[in-house]
C-alpha cells in the first residue's frame, strides 16, 4: 500500500474548521493521520509542504465534459486534466451532451469513461427532460441508479413551469436537487451580454437581469410549493440574490451558485467584442458584481462553480453575435477566486469552503474535507506563487477565456485524488 | 493624419483626427466639382467592398469614392458567396485579402466585426456599418454637410429623432458631433431608446414637438421594416403622428433648421411627404457629401 507524507503544510479545513499546520499521511486511498508531527519512513513518498496550503481537493459541481458528442471542444481525459490541474478533484458534469445523458446508459457510459482515465471523481448531472426539451421528464430514476447525483437542463431553463415543478416533487424520492438554469428564453431572446451602460454603447443586443430573475422567482416558487430541492446554477443578478434570500429565510429547500468570471469581471470588457467574453449568464454590471460577492460572503450564495465550458475555435473565432456562449474555466478559477481573496473582497475560508465542503453538501458527495478516515483528496497551493494565465498551456481543449494574460498569484502545485498523486510539477500525472 | 491603420468608430478618433478627415473632404469635394472628376492618387491599390449586409447607397458610395481616386474596387456581397455556403467569416476575409487588397470596406450585421477583422487583417479595415454599433463614414458625412451649411458644430443643437436602441447611425452621430463641441439630443418613444440611454451621455426627449423650437439640426432616422411589426410601437400611423416630422410640425422650428437623414427614407412613416421640396431638406446633399467624406477616408488611410 502506497503512502503519502504531506509534511509541514497550513492545513484549511472548512469542513472542520481547522487551520494550522500539520503533517498529513495518506495511506491508500483514505487520510490515515492527522497530526502536528509524523515521523518520515522510507516507505512513504514525501512531499515538502512548507510556506503552502494544503486543503480539500476542490468540488466542481458545474462542468461542461462534452463527452459524448462534443469531443472537439472537450473529452472526459482533457476535462479530468484541466481539473486536476485546477485542483479539483470532485467534478460533476452536466448532460447537454450528445445524445444528452437522459437516460441510464449515457450515465453508466460517462461514469465508466471517467474511471477508465481515472484522474479525477466525476459524477453526472442527468438531464431533468428527455433530450432537454423541456417537454417530458427524463428517466431520472434509472440516471441515479447509474450514478447521477442531480437533474439539470443546463444550457437552457427547464421553461416549462408545469414539468419543473413535477420534477421538483419526483426528485424528493431520490432525494436530489433539480439544477436550474435560469432563464426566460423570451426576454433574453437573441441577445449576447448584459443589458446595461455597454449594452447601450456597443448596440450588441442586451440580456436583461429579468431574464434570470423572473425565473428565479418562479423556481423559488415552485420548491416552496412543493417542498422539493432547488439549486440554481450560475446567480448572476443582484435581483436573484434578493429572492433568494427571501427564499432562504422562508425556508424554502434552496441553493445556488456563482462563477468565479461572474464574481471577478463586469461586462465593460465587452467593448473589445473579444468572444470570449461571452457567457451565459452574461457578465453583468458593477451593481451586480459586488451584490454577488456580498452574497457569497453572507452565505446567500453557497458555493462558487466554474460552468466550465469549453469551446474549439470554430464556435469561438467568429462574429460575436455568432459565437457560443460559454467559458473554460477549471484551470483559471482557483487563481481568480484567491485574486479576490488578496484583493479583500471575499475571505479566505469563505472561498475554500464554497469550493469544497459547501458543494459537496449539497450534491450529497463524500468529498470536500480531510479527516482521518476521509477520502485521500487534497490539493497543495502555493499562495506566493504568481503566474500569467497562458490559454495555449492548458490542458483543457477549450482555450476561451476572458483572463487570458492576466498576472495571479496562488497556484496548485500538487493534487492528489484517491490517494493517487494526479498533479505535481506543473505537469498532470497519468 | 490618421493615427490608427483602420476607421472602425468614432470612438476611436480624436477631435484632430475628425477635422482632418472633414478639412480632406472639402479638397475631395473640390475635386468631384471637376469636369474629369478623377484624380490618381490611389492608382495601384485595392478597395475591397464587403458587404454581408444589403446595402446600395453606402456600397455604391463606396465604390465611387475609391474610382474618383482610381483605385481598383472589388465588391463582394454575401448572396450567392461562400457564406451561403457556409465559409467563416474569418476564411472569406482571408481568402480575399490573399488575393491582395489595401483596404476592406466591410458591413455587416454583427456588432464588433470589423474590430474583429482588424485583429488578423493585414488591410486597413473600413467599417460601414456593424450591426447597432457604429457608422462611422455616416456620421463623418453627416458633420462635414452640418458644417459645410452652418460653417461649425460648436454649440448646435442637433436633434437625432428615431429608434435610437437600434441605429448606429445614431451612435456615430453623438459621437462626432459631441467630439466636435455640439450637443446631440436624443428623441424618440421610450421603447427606442436604450433602457440605460445615460451611457451615450446625451440629453434625450421623448417629445419631438418640444424639442424642435430648440434645434438647429433634425436628423431624422429611418424606422426599419421588421421594427414595424415588434411591439415597439403600436402602429405606423401611430409612430408618425407622434414622432415622425412635418411642416406642421416645423412652423415651431427655427427659422434656418436644417432637416437630414442618412436614407433610405420611408415616406409617410418618419418624414411626411411634405418634406420632400422642404427648402432646408439636405438629405442629397448628404448623399453627394458622402463620396467626398469616404474618398478622405480611403485616402488617409491607404493613400501615398
């Protein structure tokens, strides 16, 4: 049985709360020991962990793998690389594949696809309607029999208000969240970033905040009526965040999610009409912004996801009004989310515990936290380490990112997932 | 001169930059007065028109321009090309500018296109015309005729009366008259003007009745047919009533307004018939001016 020694890191354990420096033995694919000193033996692999953080491997419960259908703009071996290599060690992926993961085979095929690779835990997100329609509800039970550990349309809203709320009652047998994107498809009609001051200037067509908020409202809605499990995906409105506080202190079953571009980036940077800025959500305006980030800090928002959402250069390198939506996010968002940390506007342990315990909580997932007895996931950061986002480097297929050239300090250095060094030397281990 | 290799906005010119174009297309107009209206300043440089957007009078505009100068004109338009049949955009502008040209003048419907051609173009890229964005050859034409009647812009007042959400030519236009010290003012139903109007930092109206006593200058713009059927209005006879200009309407107006629209003009819905033999109606002078302002451009951009 192979050991490992994480010697002399500052452990960050949201979970547990803990924040000190210890030493970390992994044995196997369980975290053996815990403790301020453990004694090195020739049988372990150590590793140096001083000056760094050591924390739970992350939790990704937004991600876009493309597999099946997609393979040019993302595979399940390119996405598991991107995410080790981000930290995370926990992704779930979301079904807008093709043919979309509707039914139990698509699942058990993406689940067998993942071990095959075997880098990272990947779980799948069904889809709530059989083939996204919106029309009939997909057969969500054979999904989690296969290793589906939610429902979700993404990509669209699940529109239909009568098939969302019969989704919200049949997932309480399962006990799953329904992921929603939120989205009232007429009001955003074709447009391609927010409706707001640049909206007005470049004369691109806006996306209104009521877009996302009227569907937040009636999801809202509908989970206090049915007593179900809502997460909505991607907030991005300071509106939505006000519902869903109301919401929260009603009681209603509700959580939600922000990304790490919509806390970190304001639709100004739509006037270079650089596709890569668009995103759906659309980046939206300062007001919005900061409301996204006082709520992540409140806890009125749960936990950061990326939407990772990798594009190839023909749906990219093209007229802005013609290009996908979407941004590659696993390698960019733990450096991004610590630029906001060093910036003061999130705090550390907030931001640790919305990428790891927060989302593991609520995807039901054994993951997010290091204990003894624990899953062997952890990730080594160092804080000092500064780097320029270079597209060109990642290991993602999707090289569509809005921080493209930007100087962030904190890297993943090392991640472990299963007991298995995965990352190490800037380079993923396979 | 010019700083920059291409015209993609105004927005990216500076009030010099403005005035040399303008001062560039008085000597141009000098020269179309001519009994051989042709000079050979350009002679051995290519013009390419690409329009992936149907357009007559700037496209023709254009091509005139460029032959007064003498410089080869190619057009491309999108019907019936290899966009039809699926090329990108990326390959299309490759594939011309491999066949060597000085400039691409583009149109298109998406906002941003040219700034996007500029990124991997080695021609000078011309916009005319992205999506809601800007226009800006328009807007150069539409002051350099302001001036060429009022002999400034300095503290005019031009009315901009319309669907301003979707005109770039609107955008244009407060652009360079605010950059040249006048003041744009925005009007039209609440529905066409953009729900954040602020951030064009112009004054807006929804009145034309109570702005036109005020004005110097109406520009009028054209209410696109597919607009017709949105809910942005009720109805045509509607719009008209309330928006649209008359000599009615006008007998409030300064004594000297002039009244101008960058075209094609639908009778009946923005300008009353009326207004065809109004005696201040410059709008084919604008059209004239047109040639003139884009011969500047083609020849501060491309020119020896």
């Amino acid at each position: 049985m192979g050991a490992i020694l994480i010697k002399g890191g500052r452990l960050i354990d949201p979970a547990s709360g803990r924040d000190e420096v210890v030493d970390i033995l992994i044995e196997g694919e369980r975290v053996s020991r815990i403790a301020p000193s453990i004694e090195v033996q020739e049988r372990m692999e150590v590793i140096d962990a001083e000056g760094k953080w050591v924390l739970p491997g992350l939790v990704d419960v937004h991600v876009h793998l493309r597999e099946p259908g997609y393979e040019y703009k993302e595979d399940i071996e390119s996405g598991s690389k991107a995410a080790v290599a981000g930290g995370f060690t926990t992704i779930c992926c979301k079904a807008n594949t093709n043919p979309v993961n509707d039914t139990g085979a698509i699942t058990r095929y993406i689940v067998e696809r993942a071990k095959e690779v075997g880098l990272c835990r990947i779980y799948p997100v069904g889809a709530v309607s059989k083939g996204l329609k919106g029309e009939e509800l997909a057969e969500i039970g054979d999904m989690v029999a296969n290793g589906a550990v939610a429902v979700s349309d993404d990509g669209r809203p699940v529109w239909n208000s009568e098939l969302m709320r019969r989704a919200l009652e049949y997932t309480k047998y399962f006990g799953i969240p329904v992921v929603d994107h939120c989205e009232d498809l007429a009001l955003s009609g074709d447009g391609v970033v927010h409706e707001g001051k640049y909206s007005a200037i470049t004369g691109l067509k806006g996306i209104p905040a009521s877009a996302e908020e009227v569907m937040v409202a009636r999801d809202i809605i509908l989970a206090r009526e049915t007593k179900g499990r809502l997460h909505i995906d991607h907030v991005s409105t300071a509106g939505s965040v006000k519902l869903i506080e109301m919401g929260k202190d009603e009681g209603v079953c509700l959580s939600c999610e922000v990304t790490p571009h919509h806390l970190a980036l304001t639709d100004e940077v739509i006037v270079t009409f650089d596709t890569d800025t668009k995103v759906n959500p659309p980046l939206r305006g300062e007001e919005h912004v900061l409301a996204v980030r006082e709520a992540l800090e409140k806890g009125i928002i749960d936990i950061i996801a990326t939407d990772h959402a990798p594009h190839g250069a023909i749906d990219k390198d093209v007229e802005y009004t013609k290009a996908a939506f979407g941004i590659s996010g696993l390698e960019t968002a733990l450096g991004v989310v610590l630029k906001l940390v060093n910036e003061g506007a999130l705090s550390l342990k907030r931001a640790i515990e919305a990428m790891t315990i927060a989302p593991a909580r609520i995807f039901g997932l054994d993951a997010g936290y290091v204990a003894e007895g624990g899953p062997a996931d952890i990730v080594v950061v160092d804080p000092d380490k500064e780097w320029v986002v270079d597209p060109s480097r990642f290991y993602s297929k999707g090289k569509n990112t809005p921080f493209k050239g930007w100087k962030l300090k904190g890297k993943v250095v090392i991640t472990i997932c299963n007991g298995k060094l995965v990352y190490k030397n800037g380079e993923v281990v396979s | 001169m010019l700083k920059k290799k291409h015209l993609l906005g105004i927005a990216e010119l500076e009030r010099e930059e403005i005035e040399a174009i303008l001062e560039s297309a008085a000597s141009m107009k000098d020269i179309l007065k001519r009994d051989i209206p042709k000079v050979p300043t350009l002679r051995g440089k290519t013009v390419a028109n690409l329009f992936f957007e149907p357009s007559t009078r700037t496209r023709t505009s254009f091509e005139i321009a460029a032959k007064r100068l003498s410089a080869d004109v190619v057009n491309f338009s999108s019907a019936g090309s290899s966009i039809s049949k699926g090329e990108t955009l990326k390959d299309t502008v490759r594939n011309i500018e491999a066949m060597i040209v000085d400039a691409v003048v583009v149109r298109h419907s998406s906002e941003g296109v040219p700034h996007y051609i500029a990124s991997f173009s080695k021609a000078s890229v011309i916009n005319a015309g992205d999506g809601k964005h800007e226009h800006p050859t328009q807007a150069l034409l539409d002051v350099f005729t302001i001036k060429e009647k009022k002999g400034y812009i300095e503290g005019l007042n031009i009315a901009i009366v319309g669907d301003i959400t979707h005109s770039r030519v609107a955008r244009s236009d407060i652009l360079a008259i605010k950059k040249l010290g006048g003041n744009p003012i925005v009007v039209g139903p609440p529905t066409m003007l953009p729900l954040y109007v602020e951030a064009l930092e112009v004054e807006t109206a929804h009145c034309i009745d109570e702005v036109i006593p005020h004005v110097d200058v109406i520009i009028m713009l054209r209410i696109q047919k597919e607009r017709m059927k949105s809910p942005l209005f009720p109805s045509i006879r509607e719009y008209s009533r309330l928006f649209g200009l008359n000599r009615k309407k006008l007998e409030k107006a300064k004594k000297d307004v002039l009244i101008m629209h960058p075209g094609p003009v639908n009778w009946g819905v923005e300008l009353s018939p009326d207004i065809m033999d109004f005696e201040r109606n410059i709008i084919l002078e604008q059209v004239t001016n047109g040639v003139a302002v884009r011969m500047a451009v083609l020849y501060l951009l491309i020119g020896p």
